[in-house]
C-alpha cells in the first residue's frame, strides 16, 4: 500500500496546476524538493481557502499578497517551522505559506462519483482498518444496511464511528457544484478478486470558503436553467440510408400515438421530441445530400404538427453509401450539438441503425470520434444514449463489430450498456420490435417525469443485475428505470445545490460495496472513476505532443517503432503525475533519460498507454496497432472538443482564459 501523511486540517483537492502569477520574493533554492525516493518527481501542495504568501517564515514576517486563489498548486521549495516555502513554478520559490492552509499531493488523479444508474451510495470510512473489516464481514449486507440507517438517523454518532460521511442518498451532487475527491493512497489488496480498490481520499467543495458556506446536501448552490422544472427532451436519431424506410415511417407513426398520449396527460408541456438523421460521407457520395441533419428541435404537444410534417418529408436515400458502415456519430454529435437541450432536465437519445459506425481514424468519419470519445461526450454534457441495432441478414458480417462498439458508446456506471439489438429477419419483424422497444422507453421515461414532477424519487434500480436475457421491451424498461433514476437524483441535487460530503481524511471503496454483497462473483460496478484535472495550457500541450507523434507515424506504428511508443508512454505518464511538468516540458522524454520507471510508480491508476508494457506493444498484431492508432485520433478529435466546450471549463476566480482547469476521465488520456 503506498504511504501518505495524515492530515489533521481540512483537505482540499489539489490538480489545479500552478498558473497563478504570485507575487515574487526573495527565495534561495533554484529547483523544488523532491518526494521521498524519487530523482525527478517534486514535492506539491494545493491551497485552501484563506491561503497567503509571506515574504518570509517567521511569524512577523511582511504579506506579498492578501489572498491565493483556492486549488492553486504551489511547489515545495523548503520547510521551516509552521511554514512552507513555495513557487508557482519548478524554477523559482515566491514566498511562504502557513502549512495548516495547504494540502500536499504526490499525484494529479482525483475521483468522480459515477452515475447512480444501479449502485448505492458511496461510505466515507474514518480509517483504513474500518473499511478492511467491512470488506471481510461475514454479513457485509447487514452491516453496511446498519451503517446507512445510523447516518440517517440524524443522532450525534461515537466519535469512533467506523463511517463518518456518505454520498447524498436522496440526490446526486449538484452539477454546477464542482468537487473532487484527490487520491491520497490506495489499497490494492483486494483487487484482481472481484473486489474493490481501498482508497484515501479528500473531499471538498472549492465553492465553501469563497463565496460563503455550505452544508452538504442542504442547498445553497446555484440552480440551472432546467432545475425549477424537471422536463423531458426525447431525440430520435435515425438512420435515413437505404433498407430504413420501414423505421422512417414507423417513428413517424409512434411519435404521433406518443403524442396522442400526451394530450390526456396533466404534463404533457413537459416532454418533448426532435428528430435527427444521419447518412454517411457526402464527400464520398455526394448523392446522399446530408451526413447528418436535424429534421426537427424539440417540439412539444401543443406544436406537434411542425414535427409531424418535418417527419413525413423524410425519406430514406436513393443510393447506397460508399461502404456497410454509416455515420451515426455524426448524428449523435449533431443531436448533442444542434438541439435545444438546456431547456431539460431530463435528456434522452434514441438512435436506430442497421449499420455499424464509422469510428475514429476513418477517413471518412465527420467527427473521428472513437465510441469511447463520444461516450465522453454524451456524459459530459448529461445525455443518456440507447441504441436500437437492428440485426438484418444484410449486414450480418457486420454486426459484430457494431454491437461492440455501439455497446461501448451507451455502456453505464452499472457495467450495462444501453443497447438493444432489434431481431430483423424480415422489415416488417424489425419495424415492429422497433416500436415496441421505443414506445416502451418512452413511455417510461414519461412515468419518470410524472413521478418527479410529483417529488417522488423512484426506486432505485435492483441492486442484482438480470441473468436471463430480456426482450428488447423489457430491455427498454430497465434502462429508463436505472437513467431515469440517475436523472432524477441530479435533478433534486441541482435543485437542493446539494454538494458533495465534507470530510477530512477517509477511505472508500472505489466499487459498490452493496452489490459485491449481493453478487460475490460478478464484476464491480463501479462507484468513482479516475480523472486528471487539466489546464487549457496543459490540454492543449498534450494535443500538439500527440499531433506531433502521429504526424507521419502510422508507418512507424505498424512496423513496431519501440521507441515512438516510449515517447507517448512517457507524455501519459508526466500527465498523471505532474501536468505542469509537461506543460514546461512538452517535448521531454522521459523514457530516453530513465526516469520513466519513477514517474509511473506509485501511481494509483493509469491510463491505456501507462498500463501497457514494452511486451505487449511489440506483441501487438498489425490490426491492433493499427486500432492504437485510430484510438490516439480518437482522443484528438475529444481534445478540439473539450476546448471547444466553453460551459464545463472552471476558472475558480482565474481571469486568464488558459488558467481555466477541466476534470479530463484518465480513460480520455492517451
């Protein structure tokens, strides 16, 4: 198990990297100190709330500024007394900082919370030995239904309480409350045996401190334009190429009896439909006339005629694309884009195709988004994704490959995916599975709405996951039972501004405890995921460091260039450990100076690229590089993305646009 120090003060997450200007002072040391066994990995810190700079480390000593933005990371340069002397960058010290007012952080990988579409609410455990004997309990069930009653209860619990705090369990945290959970150290041991990682973490809201206190899960934070009214945004996304006249018509046709529906409905201003199409290359065929296009924003019932006219102009395409796959990434990303999702709360895609996508590295991909990359995408901004296939014999070589990767994209924090393969022997058996799925999902989608306009919270989804395999209806109803309840619990915690649980050093178990009670021998589902917090400045390092690997290197690639492969090893590694070193440094390879080995110890989680040996690149097939490849132009096509998505950049009081930090998943790092 790595070490950590215990810190007595309350944490706060570090990975802001330093891109404060501070005010300089007399310093003396050139370079930082270095962690404890290492030769090029510096000591860091984070500030809190109420941080100042000192000129020196006696008590008297003058201020050089008021006041350190929150989330700054400082280096280490020396330590004297109560006092810390610190410096924005790696090649000067600024002045000096009370160390009760900082968080040290030997990495930069933090935790999210994931989606609660079929776990339980994470437990924050006072010590490691509290949660090791949980993990061992003969009766696990019983003892963490104890624990949650306990803490529900409201009555002051023993100061030696084996769980001091746990996730909201009535709401999700606010999405404009911005947290982060900073891995401390970790626990591995029971890893591998279908069990959670133990993990020391901190937890904090940035907001408290600055712009006035608040208490988890009492509200305070600010509502979204969406929060005073729970409403449903349903997209159909639909594939218009040849073989899919039969489910243009059809949805024609369910979005008219859904609207009917509607009209008895006491909310039926509440939920809304759009239509979205997608062909394939025009460039390609130009006889297509669209690769993706927006039919119709969301409408509800009492415009329900200007859908329903856009939808009886839609016809399937008079030629063939120029090969088996579409562009359905295009017409999710169109969808995502072009449509009016801020008016809702509660935001829903559906997507029919026949065909499989065209994926990252494609020439002819609109977007080059890989199926992990526009997962990414849907999830950052808020919309859950199911995917009709439909399994013609037209396409059954094909098939394969389009499930997978259709399940990638819509695969939930549950370990399902929201995927439902439509049996399609004949048109007519297709279309009709089609209805029948799609009027079920939403349908009950509608009965989500129903409920929280109410202020019912459903029943969260069975902790058990389904052994038998289920119709495609029954497949429909579980996903807007497990997507609709995660809606909902974001919705009351935008509403409440519910924030995530304040505590000082604690322990959790990166996966649902309850459902490894419940099922010993599945796989984890997981309850937080690693992510690295990431500069514009460093982002866009990052992007020109990968741009200037590939440019020219597929060749490289397929012929097993060792050490092409080392050079973008060493950049993911740097930007788990310390982004800002990269950032100084974009063109350092660490693999050439062999420091790579202790750059990657002791990180708690790594990414594809970290994760993988000299062995298991030289062993890759031609084909396997040759994914490698479009996965890199994968994550390249995110990059424009993230930097292109002005609403989920945080400045946290920094005025200077490239100071601005996004929570970058480490499955989106090379």
């Amino acid at each position: 198990m790595m070490k950590s120090s215990r810190f007595r003060t309350l944490l706060f997450p570090l990975l802001l990297a330093a891109a404060f200007s501070l005010t300089a002072a007399p310093c003396g040391a050139a370079q930082p100190l270095l962690q404890e066994g290492k030769k090029s990995v510096f000591q860091r810190v984070v500030t809190h709330p109420g941080a100042k700079l000192y000129a020196g480390p006696e008590a008297g000593a003058a201020t050089l500024r008021e006041s350190i933005p929150t989330f700054t990371a400082l280096y280490i340069y020396d330590r004297q007394g109560d006092r810390l002397q610190v410096g924005a960058g790696s090649d000067k010290a600024d002045g000096w900082i009370d160390k009760t007012l900082v968080t040290e952080w030997p990495q930069a990988i933090t935790m999210v919370l994931t989606d609660r579409t079929g776990r339980e609410p994470v437990l924050f455990f006072r010590n490691h030995d509290g949660l090791e004997q949980a993990c061992r309990a003969d009766d696990l069930k019983g003892l963490l239904a104890g624990y949650r009653q306990e803490l529900a209860s409201g009555k002051e619990l023993p100061a030696d309480y084996p769980v001091i705090a746990t996730e909201p369990a009535a709401s999700a945290v606010a999405e404009k409350n911005f947290y982060l959970l900073p891995v401390l150290s970790i626990d591995d041991q029971f890893y591998g045996q279908h069990g959670p990682r133990l993990i020391e973490v901190a937890s904090i809201d940035p907001g408290i401190g600055q712009s006035g206190a608040a208490e988890a899960g009492t509200g305070g934070g600010a509502k979204s334009p969406a929060a005073a009214d729970f409403r449903t945004g349903f997209a159909f996304v639909i594939d218009t190429t040849i073989s899919m006249k039969p489910y243009i018509d059809e949805t024609l046709r369910l979005v008219q009896g859904l609207y009917d529906e509607l009209e008895k409905s006491p909310y039926a201003d509440k939920m809304a439909f759009a239509v979205v199409a997608f062909r394939s290359s025009t460039k390609r065929t130009p006889g297509l006339g669209y690769t993706a296009k927006i039919i119709c924003d969301f409408t509800s019932v009492k415009d329900r005629k200007r859908l329903e006219e856009a939808l009886k102009q839609v016809d399937e395409a008079t030629v063939s694309s120029h090969g088996i796959n579409e562009d359905a990434f295009a017409g999710v990303k169109a969808a995502v884009d072009g449509l009016s999702w801020q008016d809702y709360g509660s935001r829903v895609m559906l997507m029919i195709t026949d065909a499989g996508p065209l994926g990252a590295g494609d020439p002819d991909s609109s977007t080059g988004f890989s199926p992990e990359a526009l997962a990414d995408y849907l999830k950052t901004n808020r919309i859950y994704l199911t995917a009709l296939h439909v399994k013609n014999p037209r396409t059954a070589q094909n098939q394969p490959y389009a499930a997978e990767a259709y399940r990638t994209l819509t695969r939930q924090s549950d370990n399902q995916a929201s995927y439902i393969p439509i049996d399609a022997a004949t048109p007519a058996k297709g279309a009709k599975a089609f209805e029948s799925a799609a009027r079920v999902l939403a349908q009950s989608y509608g009965k989500v709405l129903a409920a929280t306009a109410e202020g019912k919270l459903l029943a969260p989804s069975r902790i058990s996951a389904p052994k038998a395999k289920l119709s495609p209806e029954e497949e429909a109803r579980r996903i807007a039972e497990s997507t609709g309840y995660a809606m909902q619990l974001q919705f009351f915690g935008n509403r409440k501004g519910t924030t995530a649980p304040q505590v000082v050093d604690a322990w959790i178990a990166d996966a649902d405890l309850a459902r490894l009670a419940a099922n010993p021998g599945d796989a984890p589902m997981l309850a937080v995921e690693p992510a690295v917090l990431l500069t514009k400045g460093q982002l866009s390092n990052l992007y020109k460091q990968l741009k200037l690997l590939l440019a020219g290197s597929e060749q490289a690639f397929l012929n097993g260039d060792a050490d092409l492969f080392g050079q973008i090893l060493s950049a993911a590694a740097q930007m788990s450990r310390d982004p800002n070193q990269f950032s100084l440094h974009p063109d350092r390879n660490l693999a050439e100076n062999g420091l790579l080995d202790e750059v990657l110890a002791d990180l708690p989680y790594k990414s594809v690229i970290g994760s993988m040996t000299r062995k298991d690149w030289e062993d890759m097939s031609t084909g396997q590089r040759d994914a490698f490849v479009r996965r890199i132009k994968g994550l390249l096509a995110r990059y424009e993305a993230y930097d292109k998505d002005a609403s989920h950049w945080e400045s946290f009081g920094a005025t200077n646009p490239n100071d601005r930090v996004y929570r970058v998943p480490l499955s989106m790092l090379p």
